[in-house]
C-alpha cells in the first residue's frame, strides 16, 4: 500500500464517505476547493490503479467502491509516522502535540478514560 497524495487522500475521504458512487457522488464529499470533475476522474481512475478502489457497470454508469477500509490506511500510514518521527513511540507523539498546545487537558483526560476503559 502506497502512500498517497493529499488530492488523492481527499478524493479517497469522499469514496469512504460515500461508499459506492459515481464522480459526482464524490463530488458532494470534497471540501472546497472542489476540482473540476475531470480533475476528480483521473484522480479516482488513479486511485483505482493503485488498488484503492474497485470499479463495476451499472448500465452505462461505472461506480466505484472503496477497495481498503479508512481505518486500514490510518493504521498503516499513522504506524509509520510514529516510527519515523517519534521514535516508534506514541508516548512521543501525544507529548509533540502537549507541547504544541495542540491537545487539551480535556481531550488528555479523555485518552485516559478510553484507555482505562479498554483495561475493563
């Protein structure tokens, strides 16, 4: 699995949301800046190369589905960050974004309860 780029991650976000649609199904899901249909097209038939998603005829419409689940693309590409820039530590990574303001105590306490939660 490849990592992709941010127009690719924004049009496989839209998939993902979508389920099983055509373009401008997709189109509904992307945020603005929308691209140009044509621009979503290549983008998806790429997606599709890349083994991302899958493709059938429904008459003359040609549907697309995810191929690989949201959470198996974060569990592979978050993975790797960690490794790379926290040193395979997510200890680390939490303290990056402590540091940075970027977490509440709130949203801290909240970890901690999903974590204590799942010990139950």
């Amino acid at each position: 699995m490849e990592k992709l780029t941010q127009q690719e991650e924004d049009a496989m976000r839209a998939v993902w949301r979508t389920g099983e649609g055509n373009i401008k199904a997709f189109m509904e899901y992307l945020d603005e800046p929308i691209p140009p249909y044509t621009t979503l097209a290549s983008t998806i038939k790429n997606l599709e190369k890349k083994g991302y998603v899958v493709s059938r005829m429904v008459g003359n419409t040609l549907l697309y589905a995810p191929e690989i689940s949201e959470e198996a693309y974060k569990h592979k590409f978050l993975g790797g960050v960690v490794k790379d820039y926290f040193e395979n530590s997510y200890k680390e990574l939490v303290n990056f974004f402590v540091e940075k303001n970027k977490i509440s105590t709130e949203e801290l306490k909240e970890i901690i309860d999903l974590i204590e939660g799942k010990k139950s």
